[in-house]
C-alpha cells in the first residue's frame, strides 16, 4: 500500500522559513517524480513544485520561484520543501503527490500524479 505523509506545517510569521517533508512508502521511490500542490481559488490542487525521478530537476510555478525550494532524499525515501519569505497568501493546506509515468516533461497537472498525501497545514500571518 502505497503511503505519502507530509509533516512540517505550522503557524509562522510572514518572512519566516519553514520545510515540510513528504515520507514515502510502499512504491519504488526513485521511480516517481513527486510535487507539491496546494488549493487555489477555483482549484482543489494547484501545481507550484516539481523534481524529477532520476536526475532531480526541479521546476516551479511562478508565484514560489526564487523563495521555495524543493529536493529529494532517495535514502530516505522523502521528499522536501523549503519555504522562505513566507506570505500570508502562501497560507493553505499542502500536498504532496508522486507521479509513476515516465516523461521527458516536468508533470505540473493534477491529474498526472498517481498518489496522494493527507495534506499539512501552514499558516502564514501578517
């Protein structure tokens, strides 16, 4: 049985840093390329974060680039995110999803990834 668990998410100020991590289970972790999703407004899952299975390219969306950054630990089986300069628009439940199709693009859609995560909160005040 394939299992994502994220962990990580909390309460914190604008321009604080925070990294959440996604555990991974019951799949062959260096065969999937894993994202990040969160809601937005008309959307259950909005793509920002993206890294690859074999080489480890990433790929963001415009609204996190350049402050969020995300890496993988195949010894580990995880998946991370780090957060800086936090906004409060960057409140949201987060996700973390794991694709298995094998492509030569980066997998920004919802729809691509096959398994799921509960979801961690964050929480960003002003």
């Amino acid at each position: 049985q394939v299992q994502l668990v994220e962990s990580g998410g909390g309460l914190v100020q604008a321009g604080d840093s925070l990294i959440l991590s996604c555990s991974s289970s019951g799949l062959t972790f260096s065969r999937y390329a894993m994202g990040w999703f969160r809601p937005a407004p008309g959307m259950d899952r909005e793509f920002f974060s993206t890294i690859t299975c074999r080489v480890g390219q990433t790929y963001y969306s415009d609204s996190v680039k350049g402050r969020f950054t995300i890496s993988r630990d195949k010894a580990k089986d995880t998946t991370y995110l780090q957060m800086n300069s936090l906004k409060p628009e960057d409140t949201a439940v987060y996700y973390c999803a794991a694709a298995g199709r094998r492509t030569t693009v980066y997998l920004t859609a919802a729809h691509e990834y096959d398994y799921w995560g509960q979801g961690t909160q964050v929480a960003v005040s002003s």
